[in-house]
C-alpha cells in the first residue's frame, strides 16, 4: 500500500530510508519551533502588542505539522514546511510596525491566495521551466553555500567579525563547548558518511546532542554560546498546547490601517520572497534527490506549488507567519528521502512536538547544525553541471550562488541570475533565447531590487 501510495520502487527508496531521511529533515528543522516564536515575539506591533511565546510555539507546531503532512499526501514530496526565516522577518519589521498582529496575518494570508492563484493557473509552473537548466543547478549549489553557512553561523563556527564582515568563531578562533561540539559533530558525520553507515546524519545528531546535555549539566557553559536552544534534561516530557493565536487575522485590515500603498509593498515582498525562496529550494533539493528529468522539471511541480501556497494560508490563519518549502529538507534527502513518506514522518513528529515542546527543545544548533554543512558539501557536487566554459551561462550561474549566502537569501540570489541571464543574453543579440516569462521576472527583480527608490517615488 505504502509502495501504491508514494511510488517507493519508482523512485529507487525504501521505507526505512524514508523514515531515517523523515526522522533527520525533523531533526534539522526543528529549532524553527523555537525559533519562530522569539522572532515574531521580539518585535510589537502598532499600538505596541506583543504575542505570546507559548502561543506562537504552538502555532508555528500546528502550521508546520498541517502544512508537512499535506506536502506528503497531495505533492508526494520529501519537503517539509514551517514559517519561513525571512518571510516571519517582513512581518515582524516591516508590517507589525504600521498594523496590528492580526491585520499583519492577514496579509500572510493574502500572500499565500496569491501563490494559489500563481499555481493553480500554471503561471507558477512556466516561470519555473523557463528558468534556464544550468541556472537551475546553479540554485541548487547556491542553496548547498546557503544552508552551509546557516549551520556554521548557527554553530558559532563563523561570526560577525570586528574588522571584517564574517571570522572564523566570535574571537577570530575557535572557543567554547558548543562550537567543539559542533567540530566534533561534523567530523564524525562526515566520518559515518564515507563509510556509509545506515542513518549517518540522524546517529552524529543524536550523539552529539546527548554530549551537549552532559556538557551543559557537569560544565558551567553560559547560555548565550548555544543560541537559541540551550540543551539540558527537560523537567517534563509533556506541555499543554495553547492555541490562542488560531483564527486571529484581519484579511483586509492592514490595508485601511497602513494605507493602501504600505500594505501592497508588505504584500508584494511576502509574495515575491515566498514564490522564489520555495521555487528555489524546490529545485535545489529534486536535484539533490535526482527527482529532476532531462530537461529539469519536478515531477507533480503543479501540486507541489499549490501545497505551497496553502501552507503560507495555513501559517497566517493561526498566526505563525508565511509557511514555506524548508531547505532543512535537504539533510532528509542526503538521508535517502524521495518521497511524501519521509514527510508523513517529518509532519507527524512535528504534531507531536505540540505536546512534546520540551524534548524538541533538547536539541541545539551544535548538534544539528553539521548536517546542514554535510548536505551543503553534498549540494555543492551540482555545479559539474553547469556549462563553466559559456560566458553566458557561467556568470548569471556566479552570480545566482554567490548571492545567495553574501546576502542570506534565495530570492536575492534567483534574482540576480534570472537579471543577469537575461541582459547578457540581450546585450548579445540573442534575444530568440530568451523566453518572454523572463522578460517579465526580470523587470519583477528589478522592481524587487529598487522598491525602497519606488516607494520613494511613489510614497
């Protein structure tokens, strides 16, 4: 049945596989569930409100789980879906501000129509086949950079430096129990990976994790240096759900209360970073799981899309921001993950989080963070595929993965590529190559690129 449902022997995979590649896309994303509420809380809105954080910890559970599961089921995908990082930043700091909570969920809602309607029609779909093949493996080495650096910056590995924009550790050198950890973590990792070891990743996160609650329980290490969850033997294995947030938006509200032309940019940079950030991670991770054909399209990619969208409905209806197509998915797919079973797995340990808060909690950055550097170095192998002796190619397939960790963002780098691509391809003459969806994203980027000059213009 199993086999009928999600197509395993078609796609090369196996149950355990699944579940294994199920179980780590979980355990890489699940800081989100905490992650989530501190970013949203830390920010107030117009009348100076501010949510609550077990609130929006089990609003951001419920949205992931819901969201997950529906990938599983109708995209028959190994995606898993949580509130975007970026996309709950626009609403904390560029909405919040000039509305109130539910009028700025409202907008999320809106957001999340708009890619139903992009998908549904197929519009969606065209813009991704007329992105060139080469700069579609160039996104998926872009996004191998990107969620490398994540867990190296998430680690302490790298950090801000003081005459320079990143350094190796907070000093300049290596200190501190989390960041040996997370050393300790990746080596073994990697060492368990060459070898082939069953569940490589999940067991290097597993055992790293119980070395930093015993590293944390004997030693006096100060909280700031795990980050955002600090591991430590929880009290209680079972926490209530509080689901006050749910149904708490304003659709049309942030439009009469921030004035129309405030509302509609909030609106056009939740969508423009939602279509492409998933559009780019949906690439990125069917490439790295060989779920992409000949001519580089995802199969299902219409649902896909569509889930997508629902999920950005789903989080902003119960408060927990845009949900999108989470990069982590990756680590499950250098797991063994090709299907929607792996996020039957993800989605349903991701409900169980919303009575299991504390054991969720349990696990910080230092031990999940190597997988995402693995899965990085992973991603990376892509870029034998792009065309490096063609000018024309190779410069937009640069610049689309510098970008994308230079500047913490997918769409940032998708942008400059698509631009790039297609004024190198003018400047050339070659104007029968380039289709006339890319005409139009392009002028979409450049829009996105200038919108404070256009806001000044028109504000």
């Amino acid at each position: 049945m199993l086999d009928r449902l999600f197509e395993l022997t078609g796609r090369g995979t196996t149950v355990g596989r699944e579940v294994r590649g199920g179980l780590t896309t979980f355990m890489a994303m699940a800081y989100i569930i905490l992650l989530n509420p501190i970013i949203l809380a830390g920010a107030q809105d117009v009348t100076g409100a501010r949510l609550s954080i077990a609130e929006l910890t089990t609003s951001t559970a419920l949205a992931a789980a819901l969201s997950t599961l529906l990938m599983a089921f109708v995209g028959n995908a190994p995606f898993a879906l949580a509130a975007g990082l970026g996309l709950n930043a626009v609403v904390a700091y560029q909405a919040a501000p000039h509305m109130t909570w539910p009028q700025a969920m409202g907008l999320v809602v809106l957001e999340g129509a708009v890619i139903i309607v992009l998908a549904v029609t197929g519009l969606r779909t065209l813009i991704m086949n007329a992105i060139p093949l080469a700069l579609k493996h160039a996104i998926s080495v872009g996004i191998g950079l990107f969620i490398a650096l994540i867990g190296l910056v998430d680690a302490g590995f790298v950090a801000r430096g003081t005459g320079t924009p990143v350094q190796l550790g907070a000093t300049g050198h290596l200190t501190g129990w989390p960041v040996t950890l997370f050393s300790f973590g990746l080596l073994l990792m990697i060492v368990l990976y060459v070898r082939r070891t069953p569940a490589a990743i999940l067991v290097s996160i597993a055992v790293t994790a119980v070395l930093a609650v015993l590293v944390n329980s004997l030693l006096t290490v100060p909280a700031k240096e795990w980050g955002v969850v600090v591991p430590h033997m929880p009290e209680s294995l079972v926490s209530a759900p509080s689901f006050g947030l749910v149904w708490q938006f304003d659709l049309f509200g942030g439009f009469a209360r921030a004035g129309a032309l405030t509302a509609t940019v909030v609106l056009f940079t939740l969508v423009l970073s939602g279509f492409f950030d998933a559009m780019g991670t949906i690439i990125g991770v069917s490439d790295e799981a060989g779920l992409v054909d000949q001519i580089g399209r995802v199969p299902r990619l219409g649902r896909i899309l569509t889930v997508d969208g629902v999920a950005g409905m789903i989080g902003g209806s119960v408060s927990a921001s845009a949900n999108t197509v989470f990069v982590e998915s990756a680590a499950g797919v250098g797991e063994g993950a090709r299907t929607g079973l792996a996020s039957v797995v993800t989605g349903a340990l991701l409900g169980l989080t919303l009575l299991f808060t504390p054991i969720a909690a349990v696990v910080p950055a230092a031990a999940a963070a190597p997988a995402l550097v693995l899965v990085g170095a992973l991603m990376m192998t892509q870029s034998k595929n792009v065309p490096w002796t063609d000018i024309e190619l190779a410069v937009p397939a640069f610049l689309t993965i510098a970008l994308m960790p230079f500047t913490y963002s997918i769409t940032n780098g998708v942008g400059a590529g698509v631009i790039s691509y297609t004024l190198i391809k003018a400047a050339r003459g070659r104007f029968a190559e380039i289709p006339w969806l890319l005409w139009a994203v392009s002028l979409v980027f450049l829009a996105y690129f200038g919108i404070d000059a256009l806001r000044a213009l028109f504000g």
